[in-house]
C-alpha cells in the first residue's frame, strides 16, 4: 500500500507542498518512495522526485529526505533478502548524485518498526511471526543505514543525519513480567546502537546471536557503525507504551511515562541530540495530543536537553492507518493538518498557534547535530 497514492499527493504534490509553505514550516521530513524511483535493478525514474525536491527548492522549504519508509521494490519482495542492502545502497548513492543540495536525511526509516511489524508481528513485507525473521529485518535495516549513509557522505561529507525510531517502554504488571520488561527495554535500542557502532548489551547480543546473527555480523556494526552528525529522533504515540503481562504478551499502556520522561532516557542511553521526529492522537483527540506533546518537548528544550525540533505526522490526513494498513478500507484517519480534500482540520489552528509563539525566538540557522 502506497500512502502517497492513497492520499492523491503523487497528483497534488505542487498543490500540498505550497500549503505546507503557506503554514510557514521551514523543515520537511519528506519521504521517497524507494519503491517507485528504483523499481528493478539499475532502472530509476526520477519524475517524481525531481517535480517534488525542485517545488521544496523553490518554496524554501529544506527537506528532511527520508529514503525507505518500510517498504521495498516488489522483486526484492522483504528484508530477509540479502540484496536488499546492496540495492538500497546503489539507490541511495544514485539518489545522492542526482540532489547534491540536500543535506538533512533520515536513511531508513524506524529500523526496529520496519523489523518488528514485518518480522515478529506478521503486518508487512515478509508477513512472519517468529524471532528469527525479526532479527534478520532488523539486521538488514540497521546495515542499510550504515551503508547508506556513508554512500551519502562520500558525495556530501557535511550531511547531517536524523535517524528515527520508536521511542518506547515496557511496563511489567506481574512480577513474572519483570525479566521480560527488562529485557524488551534493553531491545528497544538495538537498532540504534547497532548502526551507532555500540557494543550491544549481553541479554541483547545473547538474543541476536540465538535466533541468527553471527559474532562476525555484530562486530561489522562495531567496526562500521558511527554516531557522529547523527540525532536521534523519537517517534512517540501513545502505542509506544505497553504492558507486559506475566505469559509474556504486551497490551497497549497509553501514555504513562510519556515523552519529556522518555525521551530523556534515550538522550541519556545514547548520548547525541534527539529530535521529537513523530507523533500524533488518537482520532478525536489530536489537538490534546499536541499540546501534551509540545510542552514535553518544550520542558525538554528550556531544561537543557539537545533537543533539535518537533514534527507532527503528517501533514495530510493518513488513509488506512487505523489497521496498520493491512487492510484496504479506505478509511481516512483524521490525524494531520489538512484532510483529503486539503481543509483545515482543527489540529492545523493548534499547530499554527505553536509556530507563530517560536516564530521570534527561531534563529536561520540550520540544524547541528
């Protein structure tokens, strides 16, 4: 399922990219449709690229360019396949020559999202249950980002890197919970530590090991991995939260810690700046959402965290997110600033009243990591 075509933005694209200058954003994560510019091997079709980064240009919008968004060209087929890692890096390096301009990237997308809903939760790609399936998405994802970026840096040895992932918490409700809670919040940084280049915790590596990594394969991350120009972005909702119930099996906890508290646990594991990079509510409740979410993330900022920004997801209402797109409803999830038809939604006054209150203390500069 393409989210871009569902939400008619392949044909609007001048149309959508204008309001969001209208709206006085200044940075755009905005993604490339992987699948779409390189659909088979050595064969890559720019139109749409080239008409969407030329609009960002002209508007003075700096894009934050996001190049895989959980999917992946339909003969690669899931992330169990080896090729992935070395197609994703030709396409990333193609995509760095063409644009020589841009600067800000996210490489891949929610690498331990990306591994979790194909691998362990059966939703995408591949469509499997088990750990080991988990464990090999989440490897090829975390390569990904490495090879991607340095095939980024050779051509742009400034670029400055937003990688996201979710930002989560695992919350024992049973004593016969707790070893597994523990265990589920020293994995939640695996993707990030992996393509960082850190030594993994030993419940961690022990797990990886078990279900199909090798000793080779996480020395390569150690030997390869970087954490310089890098932030860490946090994608918050209120799914991040679970409970872990004495079988072993989560439920949603709603928000309970929440992000100013988890946020600083991130900062603090992995000591670069972070960035609010996702969020938003559950329908009917965005605006109370939003404003949660703003005054942790403001909290943060005035305490003297590096916190580098904010981002709503998205801009345009979603389609089919209700069931993680595993079923083509049509079901248009009122979550962004604008609906299908491009009307105001209430969040958009909300959003506007948070950037017109930054407005005088918001410095030209670009961002630093």
């Amino acid at each position: 399922m393409d989210e871009l075509e569902k939400t008619n933005h392949y044909a609007r694209v001048d149309q959508d990219l204008e309001l969001v200058a209208a709206f006085g954003l200044r940075y755009l994560r905005y993604g490339i449709p992987f699948h779409r510019v390189n659909p088979r091997p050595d064969h890559y079709d720019w139109q749409f690229p080239d008409q969407a980064l030329g609009a960002l240009r002209r508007l003075g919008i700096t894009p934050i360019v996001d190049l895989m968004h959980f999917g992946v060209p339909d003969d690669l087929q899931t992330f169990q396949n080896p090729q992935v890692v070395s197609r994703f890096t030709a396409y990333v390096r193609a995509f760095a020559e063409r644009y020589p301009w841009v600067r800000y990237y996210t490489v891949v997308n929610e690498p331990l999202i990306t591994a979790t809903f194909s691998g362990r939760f059966g939703y995408w790609n591949e469509q499997r249950r088990d750990e080991r399936s988990f464990v090999r998405a989440l490897l090829t994802a975390a390569r990904s980002v490495v090879l991607g970026r340095r095939a980024i840096e050779a051509l742009r040895p400034d670029a400055l890197f937003l990688q996201s992932d979710s930002c989560e918490y695992y919350h024992p409700v049973h004593p016969r919970a707790i070893e597994q809670a523990e265990f589920l919040n020293d994995l939640r940084f695996a993707a990030f530590e992996l393509f960082m280049g850190r030594r993994l915790g030993a419940s961690v590596a022990e797990y990886l090991l078990r279900n199909g990594a090798s000793r080779d394969e996480l020395g390569w991350f150690e030997l390869h991995g970087d954490d310089s120009r890098l932030i860490a972005g946090n994608d918050y909702y209120a799914a991040c939260e679970k409970e872990v119930l004495p079988d072993g099996s989560l439920r949603k906890a709603g928000e309970r810690l929440g992000y100013y508290h988890l946020a600083r646990q991130y900062q603090e594991r992995l000591g670069v700046p972070i960035m609010q990079m996702e969020t938003n509510g559950a329908e009917g409740d965005s605006v109370e959402w939003l404003t949660r979410q703003w005054t942790d993330t403001l909290r943060l900022l005035q305490e003297g965290v590096p916190i580098r920004g904010f981002t709503w997801y998205g801009f345009i209402n979603h389609v089919d997110w209700n069931t993680c797109l595993r079923e083509a409803n049509g079901h248009e999830d009122q979550l962004g600033l604008v609906d299908l038809q491009r009307r105001p939604t209430p969040t958009w006054a909300a959003y506007q009243a948070i950037i017109d209150s930054m407005r005088p203390a918001v410095r030209e500069l670009p961002l630093a990591a």
